[in-house]
C-alpha cells in the first residue's frame, strides 16, 4: 500500500518542519514584491523554491526506493494532486477574463500561454516568443509567471526514472548520477551566453532542483546552529532587498547555497530563527505559497491591463489583500480537497482534470486559430469574420519586401535604414501623397552600410532611424559615400502608452475617442535629446501629437488605434501621420518631386 505523507510540505509525517513554510514565505513575498517594483531582486524567490522543490521531492524519492516501494504512478498521482488543479483553475479564470477584456493580439497570446501553460512548456513559449523576462512587455500577460512551473514540471518529467533505474542494490549509483547531470548543468549555465536561455531553458536549470536533492539526502548529517541559521536568512534577505552591484550569477549563487544551508540546519524551537520563520503569519503564508504564485501575476496583469493605468501604493496594498483572499480561497477549496484522497478519489480527480484539461485546451485553440478574433474592433480595423493573426505586425513587416535594389524606373530613389520604428516611416511614405512618386528601398542595419554601394549611389533621399545610429558612425557613412547629408533625416522616436488595454476597455464611456495618455519613461526625454542632437535633420514624432501637458492622442481623428502596440504604427496610424507631416514631406521632397502645387 502507497504511503501517504504530509500534504502541504511533502515530507513524512512528524517530520514537518514550520521552518520550510517560512522560508517559502519569504520566497514568495520576493517574488510578488519584485512584480510590484518593490523588491530589486525578488525575482531571485523562484530560485529558493527550485531549491526546496528538489530537496523536498527527492527526500520522497529516496525514501521510497530505499524502502523499495517507490512507485511511478503514485508519485505522478502525487503531482496531479499537488498542482494540476490549482493550474487548470486559474488558467480557466484568466482566460475568461481575457476573453471579455482583451484586444485580439493579446488575447490570441492569452490562449498560447494557456495551452503552453497546461502542457507545461510556458518557458518554452515565452523562450521563443518573448526572450526577455524583464521586458515590460510581460507585465500585461496574466499567465506569464507559469515558465517555472514548466521548469518544474520538466524535471519532474524524468526525474524519478533516476530512481526507477537505480534501486536496490544499484541505489549506490543515485549519487554519481546526480552530480554528473549537476555538474553538466552548472557548465551549461557558465559557459551559456544566451540569457534567455540561461532564464528559461531546463537544462539550465535543472541543478538548482538537484543542488536540493543531492543536499536532502547526502548533506543532511549536516548540522547548522541557530544563530548562524539567522545569518543565513537575514543575509537571504538582504540579497533580496538590495541591488548593491553583485554581478547576478554571484546573487544567484549565494541564493542556492543559503537556501540550501537553511533547509538543512534543524528547526529549533523557541530560538530567535523560530521567531522569524515558524511564526504563524509566515507558516500560513507558506503554506498558500503556491496559490499566492498562481494568483498573484493574475491580479496584477489585469489590474494594469484594464483597470489603473498607473498604480500607487495604497493601491498595491489593496491588490495584494485579493490575492491573499483568493489564495486563502482556492488553499482550501481547490487545493487541500484535491489533495485529499479521501475527499476526492483517484478516478473522481482523473476524470474532472481530464474533462476541464480538455474544455480550456479547446477554447484556447479555438481563440488562437480565430487569431483572438471573438468580436469586431472596428478601432483596429478588425470584423469577428476575419480572424486575420497579426494584421498590424504584418503591416509593418511588409517593409522587408523592399529589401532590394532600386530599378531604373524614373521615380525619386529613397532608402529607409533601421528597424521596425524604420519600417514604421517607410509605412508613412507609402500612405503620403508621394506614394506614386518614390521607389524605396529598406536596408535594417546599418553596420552594413559598406555592402549596399549601388543603392547609396542611387539614393537621392536617405531616411536613418534614430535608434540604430549615432554621430561617429553617421560621419563614417556619409565620408565613405561622400553623401550630401541635406538629404539625409533621421527618424525620430514614438510611444502610445505602455498597453492599449488600458484605453480599450473604457470603450463604453463618452470620452473614449479622446484619450490621451503620457508616453512611457524616457521617450520624452530620449526625443528631445535627439532632436537636439540631430538638429533640422531630425523628423520628430512625437511633437505632432503630444499636447501642452506632455499627453499624445491615442486615437485618429476617424476613431482608429494610432498604434496597436503603443510603439508601432496601424495602417490607420500610418495614414494619419501622412497627413500630419503633410507640409514636411513637401519640403523634403519638393526639390526634385517637382512643383508641390495641389499638395
């Protein structure tokens, strides 16, 4: 008969220890305070749970397969009990949540988290779709904290077959075999270049979870007293607290190896350590760690999406009291019942897993393959019929077709350099009154300037993003094509806001074609800059659209998104600009398009 074990920590019974609970506390206050800007490396919270997820799993492991009754099945039931339903839960609150709230481009990105986040591969996703965790970007995506479950969950994918492989008498070789894949692991992590690997990937991670393991069952004759226990935990915290210059691998590592030591030092009871960690508000806190988890990105991406365009700290503190409440709320209705065999049996769990498994799946694939598409939003151009995926990121791109060289047509020769902000102008210029006039040529980087000879020779305008180019290598490229630099305009920066939801959702009050909305930081302030240094050669932006108090237009005059990602530009976008910089294209453009009479 499989034994059962302490449902909330994972370790035998009468072997609880309060002080895990603790120590999940404060990883899981990292972590929600780093996504409220509050904490500079909270993010490091996710490390302390690797750590305890691989000491306390593989405690299990080896205890069972030294008592030779480790089974596979019973520990993946263990699983499906510890997280699926909690998972499945909040995936299916955030979805539904999205479908009444979201633009289509987010919503179809939504309903990819949801079934990256139900197979478990929501690092995978994010490693291919997004690359940076720190972007702002993922500020707005209610499932994007899910990457670590993945984590997990891909390594509780091969794990036990360890154990599987190596019992009885070949148990010995559990402990070599552990710190082969460690050391290989670690290696992978140094040499690797690519962060977003490094932050995402498995095989990168996989020695945190086995830094716990190995300490769980071969370390755990150690003995650290209380006093240096309280160290530990107050120099944990401050890591956590304070950006101080460390080089992030160092905090990482110091991260591991403190978390370690503290999961294995004894509790003891009424010690000053007892006091911070095994007090009764951190032991709760640990124990609703991982409905805190699930919830609180949740909470937050959509209180920043639809409900407060800026969030003060009274706000936050409001915010956080209804992630408490709906943690406290699925701990004992979601989670401790699921947990219980005796509440819910093994073919009840099964079954209502599989049957909600199967219903967000579904109609997660059903938004993605409609591209996110569940209604009209005529402010995008978009009818519920289309289903058109990605229209507006396809409207910029469609630049990349003018990679080429110029023809001997007759038309005046213009060569856009840059990135998407680049393919944005090039966008501008084919809306604008010269469409009919101008041949354009796109080249994106300009470091290789040297391989587009024919092309500069050619050009008789030349338009260079701002963003890829400063003075040195702008004097590089005009001495190495002796370029007349009257005919070059640097393109200037432009921003929205941060997301569009925000102003979408308020699509029911009177004032909603007149929003406005400050730029995120530093745009302002980068584009003054640049117009300062670029003088009459800079094209600006933003100061077509930016009002007395610094707010620029979030609409058209005809009730368009000027942009639909608050950086990039909609056709509708792009024909407005046309229009406002009517007047500077004829002056840029009238010595040699011709007379700019009935312009």
């Amino acid at each position: 008969m499989e034994k059962t074990y302490q449902v909330h920590s994972g370790i035998l019974p009468g072997n609880y220890r309060k002080d895990i609970d603790g120590l999940r506390a404060i990883a899981i206050l990292s972590v929600i305070l780093f996504h409220f800007g509050c904490l500079a490396n909270g993010y490091l919270g996710v490390d302390i749970f690797f750590v305890i997820s691989g000491y306390l799993i593989t405690k299990i492991i080896f205890n069972e397969t030294l008592e030779n009754h480790f089974s596979i099945t019973g520990f993946y039931l263990r699983r499906i009990r510890r997280i699926i339903p909690l998972v499945l839960f909040t995936t299916s609150i955030a979805l539904i949540v999205g479908m009444f709230t979201m633009i289509p481009d987010d919503l179809e990105n939504l309903s990819q988290s949801v079934v990256s986040t139900n197979l478990f591969a929501n690092n995978i996703l994010l490693y291919i779709t997004t690359g940076n965790y720190w972007n702002v970007i993922n500020d707005f995506k209610p499932l994007m904290h899910t990457w670590s479950l993945g984590i997990e969950e891909q390594y509780y994918l091969f794990y036990p077959f360890i154990f599987l492989i190596f019992k009885t008498k070949r148990i010995k070789w559990i402990l070599p075999v552990l710190i082969f894949f460690t050391i290989i692991s670690i290696l992978l992590f140094i040499t690797n270049t690519v962060e977003a690997s490094n932050f995402y990937l498995i095989p990168y991670r996989f020695y945190e979870l086995s830094l716990g393991g190995i300490g769980s069952v071969y370390l755990s004759k150690l003995r650290i007293n209380s006093k240096i226990k309280l160290t530990l935990v107050a120099i944990l915290i401050f890591i956590l607290a304070f950006n101080i210059g460390i080089p992030d691998k160092i905090k990482l590592t110091l991260t591991l190896v403190i978390t370690l030591c503290v999961l294995l030092s004894e509790s003891i009871p009424k010690s000053t350590i007892a006091f911070v960690l095994e007090n009764k508000l951190m032991i709760g806190i640990g124990k609703i760690s991982f409905s805190l988890y699930m919830w609180h990105q949740i909470v937050l991406a959509f209180t920043r999406y639809f409900i407060l365009e800026t969030i003060s700290t009274s706000q936050y503190f409001i915010i956080f009291l209804i992630i408490v409440l709906l943690s406290i709320f699925s701990y004992y209705f979601i989670e401790q019942p699921f947990r219980n065999k005796k509440i819910i049996k093994n073919k009840l769990l099964l079954w209502s897993v599989c049957i909600v498994f199967l219903l967000t799946m579904s109609l997660s694939l059903y938004i993605y393959f409609k591209a996110g598409v569940i209604r009209d939003v005529p402010e995008l151009g978009i009818v519920k019929t289309s289903g058109e995926r990605n229209m507006h990121t396809k409207y910029n791109s469609r630049i990349f077709n003018l990679d080429r060289e110029f023809s001997d047509n007759k038309k005046n020769k213009v060569l856009v350099i840059g990135d998407s902000f680049a393919r944005d102008w090039a966008n501008v210029l084919m809306e604008s009154l010269f469409k009919n006039k101008i041949e354009i040529s796109y080249i994106s980087e300009i470091e290789k300037y040297k391989n587009y000879k024919r092309r500069f020779k050619k050009a008789e305008y030349i338009f260079i993003s701002a963003t890829i180019i400063d003075k040195s290598n702008f004097q590089m490229l005009v001495n190495f094509y002796n370029l007349d630099s009257t005919n070059i305009r640097i393109i200037g920066t432009k921003n929205f806001g941060i997301n569009n939801g925000i102003f979408y959702n308020k699509r029911h009050d009177q004032n909603y074609f007149k929003q406005r909305t400050f730029m995120a930081p530093g745009y302002m302030e980068e584009n003054q800059s640049m117009k300062i240094k670029w003088g009459k050669m800079y094209i600006d932006l933003i100061e077509k659209v930016v009002d007395r108090n610094g707010m620029v237009r979030i609409f058209t005059p005809d009730n368009k998104f000027i942009s639909e990602d608050c950086r990039h530009l909609t056709r509708f976008g792009a024909i407005y600009y046309s229009q406002l910089l009517k007047h500077d294209l004829i002056t840029i453009f009238e010595k040699r398009v011709g007379n700019n009479n009935g312009y």
